[in-house]
C-alpha cells in the first residue's frame, strides 16, 4: 500500500502536533531535557512516523499494525501532557490547545483505522 502518506490529513494534523509539542517543550526545566522533554518529543514523532511507514506497507494488516502503534504513541503523548500540566511546565491555556490537536489527531487516526479495518474485513 504505497501512497503518498504527506498528503494525508491524519499525517498533516501529526505533523502540526509534532511542531507544537517541540514549542511547548522549549521552556520545560533543564532537568527533563533527558526525561520528560525527550519522552514528549519521541511520542510526538513516533506518531507521524508510524503513519508514514504504515503508509509505505504492502497489506493493509500491515498498515493497520502501524496505525495501532501511531494511535497508542498518542494516548501515551496525552498522557505526559498532563503530566506536564501537573508539574506546572505548561499552562492550562496551553494544555488546552494541545489537548485539542491532540483529540484531532485521535479523531482522524481512528477514523484511518476503521477505513483499513473495512479493507481488511472485506478480503
């Protein structure tokens, strides 16, 4: 299944999050520079990158393996923005904008899903 994955609202919307989380992050304590703040980065990318190399795969079970690990990727980058928020990092105006990328990007890689998922059912 080879297309051309940067076209795609879903790797689009991740691109935008990715670029945001690198903003957001600037300013986190020297301290997480190793922790929290490359934790956050690494979730980020990891995101749109899965949804490239899932793009890049031959069968669709392929791609929905990617897909999986794109949409666990972004539960696990919500998850250490409210941690984020706990520790006081980023303000909640701040939080609140991510958060909503973030359920974007949820929207749109669950909606990817259920597109190969059909694909896949109807073999």
């Amino acid at each position: 299944m080879s297309r051309d994955y940067t076209e795609l609202e879903v790797w689009i919307e991740g691109r935008k999050l990715v670029n945001l989380t690198y903003i957001l992050t600037t300013n986190f304590p020297k301290e997480e520079v190793f922790a929290l703040t490359s934790q956050i980065r690494r979730a980020a990318i990891s995101i749109r990158s899965n949804i490239a190399e899932g793009c890049g795969r031959r069968t669709s079970k392929d791609t929905l393996h990617f897909l999986h690990i794109a949409r666990g990727s972004l539960y696990e980058l919500e998850t250490q923005f409210y941690l984020a928020l706990d520790q006081v990092y980023i303000s909640k105006d701040d939080f609140e904008i991510v958060n909503r990328k973030i359920l974007l990007c949820k929207k749109l890689i669950s909606g990817f899903i259920n597109y190969y998922k059909k694909i896949e059912n109807e073999k």
